[in-house]
C-alpha cells in the first residue's frame, strides 16, 4: 500500500501545491488539510503559528501519513522546527526545497507578513548563495482577496502594483512566490513585471524532492508504475477543512479543476482558539 502524502494550509493556497503532486505522482494517496477556520496565517504572531502548526501536524500524525509536506510558506518560516518535532515522519518544506535551486543573485520575495519578517528566504538562499541580494516584500492584502475570490479586482491589481514596487526599484530579476497563494496570481503578475523576470513556485522545487524522498522509503518510482490502475482523483485525495466546506469546495474548484468531496474536522483546541 503506498505511503499517505499529508499535506496542510491555512486555506485554498496548499492546492497549488496539491495540484502538481497529484499530476506528478498519480499513485500517491493524498490528505490536505485547509485550516480554514484560522485564515490567514501570515498576520498572526510567531507564538499562534506554531501553536496552531503542533495541532494541525498531530492531526496529521493521528491520519497516519507516511510524508508531510508543508504546503504553507509562513509555517514553514516559523515552524519548521515543531513539524519535524512533532511529525515523526519526514517533512519537506517550500524554502528548503527552492531556496538552493534559484540561479540569481538578484531575487524578490513576496510573502505573507509573518514570513516575511522571520526572514526564512532570506538566510536559505545567503546559504545557498552568499552573494544574493534578498528583498522580501510584505503583501498582507493577498490572501484575503485570493481566498474570497477576487483574483482579477481592481482592488487586488492596485495592490499587487503597491507590493511589486519594492522589487522593480531593487532591480530583481527572479521573484519567488512565498506563499502557496500567489501562485493563482501568475496571470497577473506576469502582467504587471517586466518580461526579463522570472516567477518562481516553490512547490515545483519540493514535489520533485518528493519522489527521491519516497523512492528512500521504500516506494517504487512512478515510471515502474504506470502498468497500475490509477484511482479517481476524489478517491486517492482526501480534502478536510476546520471551517465550512461548502465554501472551501466552491472555491477549490478552479484550482482543481474540479468541485471536490470536502470534510468538516473539528481541530481547534483551547490552547489554539483565537
């Protein structure tokens, strides 16, 4: 039986990285988690987000997944520490995974603001290259917008022209989507920067560390599978939330390509209320 892929985000953003596991390793039984109940993580304070990472990760545990993959940016600056601790599993991160793959020395970030402030980019890509120059914007206005729908307002272009300035000023020539968000807004982005930049998704760099990481523990290489009958989507992927899931299932739609089965799990401890 092959290895259950546990994956979670604060909301919609983790279905990007969803989205390519799926494609990439269609034998692979899938759990996400959308913490949806607590969007957005990127505003709340370091103490919340890793409190709130220690019981989505045990949940996680207690669903019996084999891998985790942190499909949320601002966990993964904070907490990276308490998902390994308490996954007892191996965890793959986002800025981990691209931090070493990015061939400039001229890079932007645009992150949520708890990411951005913890400067996880920043330290993963000096240590990759210590001659980089890293700015790293802010955009606490994304996630909302993306997570009620208005991928294409005006509000959200005046916006995004707000976050970009930084990076054009810095003169960089790559800039990382630092939050599984932003992925969604690549038409419009591409838009509005100069055409020599290049826009770069952490989660391609972290799905294709996953198959070395499940050849290593024991599963076989989908290209030796492809003989294998392929279950339904909605079968091998199990979609939970901690808020409503007909809404969470609405929205999911144009990032999956489908309106998924979505289950309401009850997460929210008293240590982690807000």
């Amino acid at each position: 039986m092959s290895l259950l892929v546990g994956l979670f985000d604060s909301g919609l953003g983790g279905l990007t990285v969803l989205r390519q596991l799926i494609q990439r390793y269609p034998h692979s039984p899938c759990l996400y988690l959308g913490d949806t109940a607590r969007v957005p993580y990127g505003t709340r304070t370091p103490e919340d987000i890793r409190a709130i990472a220690a019981e989505v990760v045990h949940w996680l545990r207690e669903q019996g997944v084999g891998v985790l993959v942190m499909a949320c940016n601002t966990s993964n600056a904070l907490a990276l520490d308490v998902a390994v601790a308490e996954a007892g599993v191996p965890v793959l991160g986002l800025i981990d995974s691209v931090a070493p793959v990015l061939g400039s020395d001229h890079v932007g970030v645009l992150a949520t603001p708890a990411t951005a402030s913890s400067g996880a980019y920043r330290r993963a890509i000096h240590a990759s290259r210590p001659t980089a120059t890293v700015t790293e914007v802010a955009c606490p206005g994304f996630v909302p917008l993306i997570e009620a729908g208005h991928r294409t307002s005006p509000e959200l272009r005046e916006v995004a022209l707000a976050y970009i300035a930084p990076l054009l000023a810095a003169g960089v020539d790559t800039v990382v989507l630092g939050c599984t968000h932003y992925p969604m807004l690549r038409p419009l982005l591409t838009e509005l920067l100069p055409a020599h930049i290049t826009l770069v998704d952490p989660a391609e760099a972290t799905v294709e560390r996953l198959g070395p990481l499940l050849g290593s523990l024991g599963e076989a290489p989908e290209v030796e599978r492809r003989s294998e009958a392929i279950e339904p989507i909605g079968r091998r992927t199990r979609l939970c939330v901690t808020g409503c899931p007909e809404a969470f299932a609405a929205g999911a739609r144009s990032w999956l390509g489908h309106q998924p089965v979505v289950e309401h799990v009850a997460l929210r401890s008293e240590c982690c209320a807000f």
